[in-house]
C-alpha cells in the first residue's frame, strides 16, 4: 500500500490529473472534468459550483499489483490547513505546476511544507500544450524556486543518470570511478528527498501520464510498519445519516472492529474510494480508513507512539457570526459543533457571557462556505460581520512563571520556564523534572494541560504562540491534590512568567507574488513600500512576476487597487507566510484597551493557604510565598531581589520544615510572614552571585543595500532616475554615519544576476561595499556573513529582508528593519548638524570676547589686508 498525495497551486490542473491515473491504471471507464462537474472525486454541491477541492479524498487504484490510496487535496489558500493534515499521511507526493504559470506562490509553500514533513516527491509540470509553456524557463524556475537537485526524467539515460549523481555525495563517487548507478542508488535518492523527480505532461491531454505511473513502479517501495498499533486521525466528517467518521492513516498494527481507541469502541471500520466504501473487519499498517464509534477525537489527534502533527497554516481573519433575531445562540451553537468538527481550521470560539459566536479563518472563500453550509443544513441565514486580523503574542528571552493553587484540601506548584520558540512552532512542551520530584501521573497531567490549553499574551490577550513551556519544576501532596490543581497551578504559572517577560505582537504576513506591465512597476514599488513589504524582488522583461511578503492587513485588499491602475493586467496571489513581529505594535496595542491585570479568567495571581484559610496572592508578590526554589529565574536585578517568604503547604510541622530546609538551602536566610508560627532553619547564606561585565567586542553592521534604497521615499524616487546615484547616496550617508558610530560597515548590494561575476570589494572611507557574485543574493550573503562573524563580533543587520532565516542563522545578531535603520540615519544626520552649530557657536563666541585691537588683526589677516605701520 503506498499512499500518493496530490497537491497543487489552484487552477493548475491537479484533479485533473488524478482522473487521468485513474483513466491510465484501468480505474476509470473515461475521464471526468472540474469544469463539467463529472470527475470522481469532486462529489461536494459546494465544490463543483466553486470548481474548486475544498475537502480532501481518497480513490483507491492499483498499479502492476501494488496498492495505491491517490489523495486529492484542496488547492486554494484558504483550505491550507486540509492540505497541511493530509500531508501527515502520505508516503510520496506529487506537486502540479502549470507549465503556463510556472512557481506560483503557493507551490513554493507547498514544497517547502512537503520538505519540512520529509515527504519524497515528484514534479509534474502540467499544461505543456499550453501556448505559454516554455520548458527551459519553467524548469529553470524550478531549480531556483524550489531546489536544484530538481531532475528532468525525460533526459537520455546517460544524461540522468550524470544528473542524479550530482545531487548526493556517494554517487558523485560512483559515477566518476565509472560504477553503475542502479535502481536502488535511484530510490534512495528519491525517497530521501535527495532528488525531486520532474516529469512534463498534460492530464487534460492524456500526455506522460504513464511517466508517473513507471516512476511509481520503478523506484517507489512500499513502507515497513511497526507490529504496535499507531495512528493519526487526519480528518472527521458526517456521512448522510448524521454518523461521526473519523480518518485514520494506521501507522503500526492493526484495527479490528470493536477494539477501544480513546476509551471509546470502533464500531464499524469503512475502507472509501470515492464516494463509496466497503465496510471491513480489519485494517492493516499503512491504509487509511474511516470508522465509526470516536465522539471526543478531532483532527490530528494521534494514538501510539506517534508526535501531534504542528499546524502551520493558520487562520488570520475573525468574524462575528449573527442570525436572524428569532434564533438563539444558545440553541444553535451545538448543531454549529458538527460544521466546524469537519473543517477545524475555521476555529469557533463561543463566549458564552456575551453570547456570542467568533470565527477565525483565512479568507472570502470560507466565509461563503460557512454561509453555505449553514443555509443548506440548517435552513438558517447566517452574516459574519466585524471582521478583522488575528493578532498572537510571544516573548523574546526566557522567564519562570511560578503557579501555586492551595485553597483548603488542594495543592499544587509548578514553576514553567518560558522561552522563545521558533516561528510557527506554536506550543511546545519539555519536562525537566524527575519522578523523584513530581509523579509520573502529574508530570503527564501538566504536559496534556499545555498541549490543549489556549494561553492569552498580556499585551492585547491574543494567543500565545511560539515558545517553549518547560516544567522545571512541581509539587503536589499525598492526600489533597486533586484532578483540577494542576490546571490551575498551570494556567497561573504562564501567566505570571508573562507578566515579567518581554512580550512581543506578532500578525499574519502574505507572501505574495504579483505579475504586472514593466510601466507599472514604479507605483507598485511605492505601494509595496506603504504596505511594510518585505524581500522585495522582481524578475522577468515587458511583464515583471514581483514577490515578497507584507502585513495581511495591509495587502490582502490590494487585487482591486492593481486591477484598476494596471487596467485589469494584473494579477496578484497570496499564501501565508507566518506570524511575524507586527509593523505597527504600539498602535494595535492601545487600540485594544486591554488590562491584563483585570483580566480574571486569565489571573497571574496564586492562592496559598495559613492557618487553614486559603488567600490569594498579587502576582508580583509570588515569588515571596512559593514553596519550590527558582531554578532558571536569572533575569531580577540585584537591588531588586526579593526576600522570600514562605505559607504552610500541611499541617504537619515536619512538612513545613522539609520546605523551609529546601527553600533556604538555596536562598538563605528567610524573614517569616507576621502571624507565621514555624521557625525557619538557620543557615549560612551561600555566595551572593556577581555580576560581571562581558568584555567588549568589535561591532560590525550588516546593510542591505537595494533593501534599504527601496524602503527610504527619496532613495527610491532617485532609483527610478538612476539607480547608480541612489546607491552612491546610500554610500555617502553611510560614510556619514560610520564617523558617528562605533561601528565597521559592510553594505552589500546583488549581483547574481550579472553573469560570470565574482565578489567584488570596495572601501569607501572605510566602509566596505561589497557586490555578491552570481546566483548569491544579499540577504543569502549577509546570512552566511552573519553565521561567520557572529563567534567572535558582536552584529547587527539592517534589511527587512528575510527576518526569520537571518535570526535563525546569525544566532544572536541584532536585527533593525530598514525603517527603523533609516530614522536611525536621519537622527544621526540630525545630531551632526546640532554638533556642528554648536561648536561654530563656540567658536563665534571665543571670537567675540578678544580685545577690540586684537579682533581687528585678525580679521585683517583673514581678508588678506596689510597692516598700517
């Protein structure tokens, strides 16, 4: 059984092509169209009145006795996050470009999303009887979009056999020793991502199906399976009689009906093709079938030895839903449970006090779809009003949040690490603290609390994304910890580290490509410019195709605005890229007017108990009540320590004893609380820590230059006059600028489009201008500059240019945007002329406190006049 996904920009041709392999293995008697509304596997009302795959599926065919589940995936960005869970199940893909098109900018998602899953996959470049279809040119923009190790399998055997070899070390050996390449040396390198096998066809036209099919045959092997029973559930859906399926790719074992999965008995296990299934008694490693039994699951739950898949593809808008006057919320917010069950990525959120219903999701397309869905089951009417972006937040640094939860017969201490995480990583959670500490039970209690609770940011109260959650450490009572303590210790602990840490807003950012007339390019520069755009670059000759990424809220509205101006020959698409820092925080942030003390359902405070009475505890005033010692709190200032306290945890004096002992062995002294009656342990304070200054390194700063010139209002109109004085401009100020600061500057600006040019060097009054060599851009070189310098110098890096690869990669390197670079050099230019003012005053006023007799001399000597005798 070899499970095949395809996936593809929208409008390329991808159902298209799975009823031409269906036609080609004997599957189909003909082939059906999208646009006739006839093909197998677009069985949605919905969908053939779109023309477009909204729900993933599954047809089953066969090739020469081998098994194939072909899975068909929606196309359009704004069902990204069926796309992104079917990813989970595949063991090979094939990604659909259109041979007109060429790399939109969702291939190049879509490719990147398969890498990071380390699916193996091939290329099938489509439409090639299209008149725009230029071979050279699409498989050239394949090798420098996507990867170069892509390899036309059309080639002369001795020709692709050189090509694959030059994609792996090992091989490149082999075929210069004049070794044979075999099927196997062929199979590893596809099925290791080593090679990206490209084929060029049309599923329209019937044209290289069979190249796909001997490929499959050839070089894909099937998939060996553990014996313990493990799985993903991908997707849930309702059939026509209302009953709940949930999807399941088996990872290891097998299922058998009446077997328990989540507590819960299968009752029926159903193999589909299509709208059709076969009901069966077992299913074995490697298929994917729907059962029936599962009410509490939900897509991307997984079973066994199997990691939770991370959901990248995220919502960016939200809505309020509103019905007609005569409908409950109340009422109709349980048959809604059903709708949004089968389409998790649009995310509803009920708030119950207000009653009122939010939904989050991507875009117009799943705005019309929930409509839909809701008027043709429902009978019901349905508006979404108040729309706008989702904002998240995340921490910059590390803190520990500490979460005491001790009413009277409960207790519970955890002290969470937070820490910045990766981009996209969303919530990740890491245990540090042993059995001996806390119990298995409670350690796997907190790590189920994090994976499946939303956490609120203290700036606006957006969801907190992106950082590591580490337990550090936990306490619970023998007698009087209950289910619930943990949840609350938990919940307190992030939020109180929240209330210390460096929070930062972060909004949804487009990546976008965009193709217009070369006379238009000036005002969409200017656009692009007002929109915050990024990595900004453009390519092509009368028609330009300009990419980048910019704040969702600022691009997502421009397609009507380039229609107009380029008089309908424009066209622009989005797919998104991520949430990154937002451009405009501090606005966003007192337009929300939110308090995050006053905000008591997501309290940083703790509750302790003395005496047998339980209080609450301000926030800021925790860290003098904990039972636990802090373990990586590092970030309080030496007049700013506290000293700590302590609250009963039991009634037994050997209990309070046994926490003042660990307590003090580690803090020293402790004043009791008034009114506290346990003594505390007398001990010599430990070594007070000092803190010493790091010793100074040589800074260097990184530019950007085109970055920079595009991003500043007067360098770009010069660049569009000539764009040789803009840079000489930029060099000036620069020059300027380095005379001010302690800096050595390094300004780069690309070169890899001119041919055979090497790195070039300049200095510049001691800034250095270097031009890149062909096929490096700049921000590739001031990447692996940065990675480099970064282990001996302290650097700082001025673009806007590919924010998350530079953090990634510099490991510590400073980054300021090009706008704020630019205010930078305006205030230094600024600073210069004041310096320069004050001292010609200086100097006028040394002037004029001289004797008369003794000014006069001067000035005679200046204007070059002889003196009387």
């Amino acid at each position: 059984m070899i499970n095949v996904g395809v996936l593809a920009h929208v409008d390329a041709g991808k159902t298209t092509l799975i009823e031409a392999i269906l036609y080609k293995t004997g599957k189909l008697r003909k082939t059906g169209r999208v646009d006739f509304g006839d093909s197998f596997l677009d069985n949605d009302e919905y969908e053939r009145k779109r023309g477009i795959t909204i729900f993933s599926k599954l047809a089953r065919t066969s090739i020469n006795g081998i098994e194939i589940n072909i899975i068909d995936t929606p196309g359009h960005v704004d069902f990204s996050a069926e796309m992104e869970r079917t990813i989970s199940i595949l063991d090979m893909a094939i990604l659909v470009i259109s041979g007109s098109e060429g790399v939109q900018s969702h291939s190049y998602t879509l490719f990147r999303l398969l890498r990071e899953a380390n699916i193996p996959t091939v290329i099938f470049v489509n439409k090639i009887d299209s008149d725009k279809f230029d071979k050279n040119k699409v498989l050239g923009g394949l090798k420098k979009s996507l990867s170069k190790n892509i390899v036309d399998f059309s080639k002369e055997n001795k020709m692709l056999l050189e090509e694959i070899a030059a994609c792996d070390e090992n091989l490149i050996e082999k075929f210069i020793e004049g070794e044979e390449i075999t099927k196997s040396d062929i199979s590893f390198c596809i099925e290791n991502s080593k090679v990206f096998p490209t084929i060029f066809g049309s599923g329209l036209k019937l044209i290289n199906i069979e190249g796909i099919l001997e490929l499959i045959k050839e070089y894909v092997h099937e998939k060996t399976y553990p014996d313990e029973l493990s799985g993903i559930i991908y997707k849930i859906k309702y059939d026509e009689n209302g009953n709940r399926l949930s999807f399941i790719k088996l990872l290891g074992g097998i299922l058998q009906v009446k077997d328990t999965l989540f507590d819960e008995k299968i009752n029926q296990i159903r193999a589909y093709d299509g709208e059709k299934y076969n009901a069966t008694d077992k299913a074995f490693a490697g298929d994917i079938v729907a059962v029936t039994g599962l009410s509490k699951v939900h897509a991307g739950d997984t079973f066994g030895d199997v990691k939770r898949p991370v959901q990248k593809l995220l919502p960016v808008l939200s809505y309020n839903m509103v019905f007609p006057d005569d409908i409950s919320i109340n009422q109709i917010y349980p048959k809604l449970l059903q709708i949004f069950d089968e389409i998790p990525e649009i995310r509803m959120e009920y708030d119950e006090e207000l009653s009122k219903i939010r939904v989050n999701l991507m875009g117009e397309v799943q705005i019309d779809l929930i409509k839909n869905l809701i008027g043709e089951r429902f009978g019901i009417n349905c508006d979404l009003i108040d729309g706008g972006i989702i904002y998240k937040e995340t921490i910059s640094g590390y803190i520990e949040g500490v979460g005491h939860f001790e009413p009277l017969r409960h207790y519970a201490e955890v002290h969470i690490l937070i820490s910045e995480g990766e981009r996209g990583s969303g919530i990740v959670f890491v245990n540090e603290v042993s059995d001996d500490e806390l119990p298995k039970n409670f350690q796997r209690q907190v790590r189920n609390i994090v994976e499946t609770s939303k956490f609120r940011g203290v700036l606006t109260g957006s969801e907190l994304t992106d950082v590591v959650l580490t337990l550090v450490a936990g306490r619970a009572h023998e007698k009087h910890t209950e289910g619930g303590d943990f949840l609350e210790a938990v919940n307190r602990a992030v939020r109180h580290g929240l209330m210390y840490a460096k929070s930062i807003l972060l909004e949804p950012y487009y990546d976008f490509e965009i193709n217009i007339p070369m006379t238009s390019l000036g005002r969409l520069l200017n656009d692009l410019n007002n929109m915050n755009a990024e990595d900004i670059s453009y390519e092509g000759g009368e028609t330009l195709r300009v990419t980048g990424y910019a704040p969702t809220v600022n691009i997502q509205n421009y397609g009507s605005t380039l229609l107009s101006y380029t008089k309908g020959l424009g066209q622009i698409g989005f797919s998104l890229r991520g949430f990154l820092p937002c451009h405009n925080a501090e606005e966003i942030i007192e337009k929300s007017l939110y308090m995050a003390e006053y905000d008591t359902k997501n309290t940083p405070d703790s509750v302790f108990c003395s005496h047998g009475e339980s209080f609450i505890v301000p926030w800021s005033e925790v860290f003098n009540y904990m039972h636990l010692p802090l373990k990586k709190f590092e970030l309080v200032k030496e007049e700013e320590k506290i000293e700590t306290v302590r609250s009963t945890y039991d009634a037994t004096k050997a209990d309070s004893e046994e926490l003042m002992a660990i307590f003090e062995r580690t803090y020293g002294k402790v004043t009791p609380r008034i009114g506290d009656w346990d003594a505390p342990v007398k001990r010599t304070p430990e070594k007070e820590y000092v803190y010493k200054e790091r010793a100074k390194k040589k800074h260097y700063l990184l530019v950007d230059g085109y970055n920079i010139i595009f991003a500043s209002k007067s360098l770009n109109e010069l660049a569009q006059i000539n764009i040789d004085a803009a840079r000489d401009r930029l060099i000036e100020l620069l020059i300027d600028y380095k005379a001010y600061k302690d800096y050595e500057i390094i300004l780069v600006f690309d070169a890899y489009r001119l041919v055979n040019h090497p790195t070039e060097v300049q200095n510049f009054s001691g800034v250095y201008v270097v031009y890149t060599k062909t096929a490096e851009t700049a921000d590739q070189y001031i990447e692996k500059t940065t990675h480099e310098m970064i282990k001996r110098y302290d650097v700082t890096v001025a673009t806007s240019d590919g924010i998350e690869q530079i953090i990634i990669r510099g490991k510590g390197a400073i980054l300021i945007s090009a706008r704020e670079f630019l205010k930078d050099l305006e205030d230094t230019k600024e600073a210069f002329r004041k310096e320069h003012i004050e001292k010609t005053s200086v100097t006028n006023r040394l002037f004029d406190s001289l004797e008369v007799e003794l000014k006069e001399k001067i000035e005679n000597i200046r204007l070059g006049k002889k003196e009387e005798p």
